[in-house]
C-alpha cells in the first residue's frame, strides 16, 4: 500500500516543495498549515509520515508532537522535522518526542528523500 | 577557564548563510555590493521579512528586504517552475518571509555555535516598512546588499549582546 505523507508548514511554498519532491513517488501527499490542522489531518488519515515544521502560528510543530505522543493510536507515527530553527533545546525536546530525523532549512530534496525512505518505503511511479 | 566572550563578526556569518540559503534553496548565486542597494521607487514594490532574535545573551531583529520581481524569480526556483514565471502576490509573501526565516535559522545557528543560545520567532512580512529608526540603539548593526539574478536585495541585522556573566563580575 502507498505511504500517506502529511506536510506540516505555516508556508504554502515550503509545503508545495515538499509536495513535489515526493510527486515522482506513489504516495498520497496532503497538507496542513499549522499543528492544530495537523493533528486534524493526522486522526482523519492517519499519515505514515509527517514533514513537519517547527516555528508556526496557532500550533507550533513540539506542541503537535506532544499531542501525537500522548494520543495512543497516534503515538506512532513517523516524524521528520524541517524547520529553520536548529535551537539546541528544540532539537533537544524533538528527540525526547521520539524524533531522529532532524533537517535544517535550507534543504534539498534529495535530501529529504533519503531521510523519508529510511521511515517508509518510496516506490518510483512507472514512467509512461 | 576563561569565560571571556567577544562580540561574533557579523558580515562572515550573514555572508554564509547568505550563500547557503541561495545555493541549497535556490540554486543561486549572490554578489555583493559594495553599497545598499536604493530602494525601489515606492515601498510598494517591496516586499520586507522581519525574524525576532531573542536570547539571554544577543537578541533583535533580523530585515530582508527585497523586490517583487526578485521573489518571481525565488518562488519559480524554489518550485522548478520557468524562470520567467510570476508569482501571486500571497506566494511572493511567502517567500519573504521564508527566505527570511531561513536567513535567520542560518545566523542564528551560527551565533548559537559562538556561544550566544538563541532561538526565532515566527517570520513578518509587510509590504511597507514600519520600522525605519531602531526604538534604542542597537551596539551591533549590520547592514549588506546584494544582487541575485541581477537583481538588488538587502539584509539588516539590529543585533544587541550582552556581556558573559564572567565579563561583569557586578551582574
């Protein structure tokens, strides 16, 4: 069965990025703008892996993960960071939550390809 | 041991994440300039991203600003879209302010690893510059300019560090 991937960014162009660097690969990529609609998005449909920023409004992306740990069906879920924001103490409280795989904006797609298919697999789409 | 901490240079490290943000972000490259670029005629042409800085030790404000036509060709790159594309006026927001917040990641993950723990809020942008005096003097200001795809940028820092606890034995 193909991954859901879940892209949680306050920036529609860092989501559509992400978006892109995974179009070439048969999986379902849907979007959130903030960690509240991400853990909306998250019960809804159940992602096997989440992009995730760290620094946005309403909910940043250490509360969302806080809320994804506590929540035992959820509790699970694969998470990469990406965010501009390397704070020792944030990178610090990620890896409390659960997360290893950290990335810093900038970033390349390749990148975030290579850290993405060590969470789950990404099978190239056939070319026509 | 010796606590003692001097201020970081602060052209080496904007010129770096600079150079990064463009080459890993964009594909692109930055030249310098020897003078600030002037601004576009009318503010309404530009576009200005603002990230707080707040530490115990350095906080402030980091500034980019940049022309509409400059975040076309950001937004097209970041994208893979034709070079000669133009964006909507909410992307070209965004990319103001993410530029900026991926400037300022980059400075302050720099200013981190020189001792002065930091962290950022989330990126402003305006379309009009609403800050142009600093509320207090700032002791350490940079200001550069650059051109990407031929066109003028430039970034500001209003930084302010504090003394390390062993350089003011009072505190």
């Amino acid at each position: 069965m193909n991954p859901t991937i879940l892209s949680v960014d306050d920036s529609s162009l860092v989501r559509r990025a992400v978006s892109r660097a995974f179009a070439r690969f048969e999986c379902t990529i849907i979007e959130a703008e903030n960690g509240e609609v991400g853990l909306h998005q998250t019960r809804q449909h159940k992602p096997d892996l989440i992009v995730l920023d760290y620094n946005m409004p309403v909910m940043d992306g250490v509360e969302m993960l806080k809320q994804l740990r506590a929540d035992e069906s959820l509790k699970g879920t694969k998470v990469i960071m990406l965010t501009a924001n390397s704070n020792p103490e944030t990178v610090t409280a990620v890896a409390r939550l659960g997360v290893r795989e950290y990335i810093t904006k900038p970033f390349q797609e390749d990148q975030l390809l290579a850290k993405a298919a060590r969470l789950v697999a990404l099978v190239p789409k056939a070319t026509e | 041991m010796n606590h003692t901490m001097s201020t970081p240079a602060l052209a080496p490290i904007v010129a770096a994440a600079v150079h990064n943000v463009l080459s890993i972000q964009f594909g692109l490259v930055a030249q310098p300039l020897e003078k600030l670029p002037a601004v576009a005629a009318g503010y309404a042409a530009m576009l200005h991203g603002t990230v707080a800085m707040f530490g115990a030790r350095v906080y402030g404000d980091i500034c980019l600003s940049l022309p509409d036509a400059l975040a076309d060709k950001l937004v097209a790159h970041m994208l893979g879209l034709p070079d000669t594309s133009t964006a909507s006026d909410p992307d070209k927001l965004d990319l103001a302010g993410e530029f900026c917040n991926m400037l300022a990641g980059q400075i302050g993950a720099a200013l981190t690893g020189s001792g002065y723990l930091n962290d950022l809020g989330t990126p402003q942008v305006t379309r009009v510059r609403e800050d142009a005096e600093d509320a207090e003097p700032f002791e350490s200001r940079f200001e550069g300019g650059w051109t990407c795809a031929g066109l003028p940028y430039s970034l500001s820092l209003s930084l302010r560090f504090e003394p390390h606890e062993s350089d003011n034995p009072q505190c």
